[in-house]
C-alpha cells in the first residue's frame, strides 16, 4: 500500500532557529501534499496545501511565512518552521494524496518540535 | 462549510463487549466520510470511507460503519472490542477541494 515517510521522529531545537520536515511518498507519487498541526488532545488544524511544482495554499491565520511548505517534487514535500519559538512546538504531520487516490489520505507517522 | 462533530471525548468499554464510537456530519452535497485511527505519537492510519453504496461500509481491524443520511451520522462499531484497539479515533469529511475536515477525536479506552 501507500507509505508515506516523515522525517524526523523527533526533533528539539533552540529558540530563533530554523527547523526543517521532510515528507516522502515512498511508492506513489503525490500530487498533493497536506500539512496539518495537531496540539495535545486535540484535533488536526490542516495548515496548508502543497501543489506539486506550485506554492502552497495556506489556511486562515497560518503564517506563510514563518512555515514555508516546498513541493518540489512529486515525492517529497518540506515544511520549514522559520526562527523558531517556544508557542510552535507541537506535533506536525503531513499526508498525501497519489493521482489516483483522491479519496484516501495517506499519512505519515508525524514529527514532534519541541522549541526551547 | 463541512464539518464533523464527535460529541464524545472518550468512550470506555470492557474487552469482548461491542463498542460505538459517534460521529455526526454536515456537509454541503454528497457526503465522503472516513474513520481514522492514531495511536500515540503516530500518525494517523485509514480505517474505512464511505463514498457510496451500501450504508454499511467494513474497514480494517474488524471495524465497520453506518452511514445515516436521515440522521446525518456516520458511527464507527466493532462487534467485540479487544484492547489493542485502545487508540483516538477520528471521523473525517472530505471537502469538494478534496480538503480533508476532522473531529476532534475521541478516545476510546478498552478495558481488559
């Protein structure tokens, strides 16, 4: 079936940095990508939308550019968390959908920022 | 605008005993609804969907779904609930962007 890769697992970094996730399909190629944030106990807030060799549709009240989504190809989309601050760690997790499969998002395991 | 509503946070239930996990819709046109499952600190793994056809949709892990146009709902079952299935559980609506919209989940807590 469709896996999608997200790396990495877990990362921690400091304050004002920059931090980048990358999102894989391993064995389809996605023509879209979605980006969503989710906060303890609670649901997912979809970020943006990544269009293959387009810019990324954002989602009322996200920050274009303090998350800057990149989809250069049609199996690898990046998300860059920009000067990083304490109030954006969170779970982050990106999902996929292939040409032929509209209908079923495939997610990857998720990324966990924990900004000090 | 769609949207889904889990009017449950958590749902407790013994192992061996059937559980129901609600979910209630509102869309604009047909309905494409899905169940998901996460588990800690994972993502989330595709469960079922209903898209047409028969209001009685089987999934993964033994799950199955009824659609209820009348009732706009959309509940997850499982005949005899085992403890690994102890997990969040996430109704989904799908947009005709193809965006997807989830609940805010609902824990479901299987009991040995």
């Amino acid at each position: 079936g469709a896996v999608v890769s997200q790396h990495p697992s877990w990362v921690i970094c400091k304050s004002g940095t920059s931090v980048k996730i990358e999102c894989r399909s391993l064995d389809f190629q996605a023509t879209t990508m979605f980006w969503y944030r989710q906060f303890p106990k609670q649901s997912l807030m979809l970020m943006a939308t990544s269009n293959e060799g387009s810019k990324a549709t954002y989602e009322q009240g996200v920050e274009k550019d303090k998350f800057l989504i990149n989809h250069a190809s049609l199996t690898l989309s990046t998300l860059t968390v920009t000067s990083a601050h304490p109030e954006d760690s969170s779970f982050y997790i990106c999902s996929a959908r292939g040409l032929s499969g509209a209908n079923v998002l495939t997610f990857g395991a998720g990324s966990r920022l924990t900004v000090l | 605008a769609q949207s889904v509503a889990q009017p449950e946070d958590q749902v407790n239930v013994a192992e061996g005993n059937p559980l129901t996990v609600k979910c209630t819709y509102s869309v604009s046109g047909n309905p494409y609804l899905f169940w998901y499952v996460q588990y800690p600190n994972r993502g989330l793994q595709f469960l079922l969907k209903y898209i047409t056809g028969d209001n009685l949709v089987k999934g993964s892990y033994g799950f199955e779904a009824e659609f209820n146009k009348s009732q706009t709902s959309f509940h997850l079952k499982k005949p005899s609930a085992l403890v690994s299935d102890s997990a969040l559980y996430f109704c989904a609506v799908r947009d005709g962007f193809n965006k997807f919209y989830f609940g805010s989940g609902t824990k479901l807590n299987v009991k040995p």
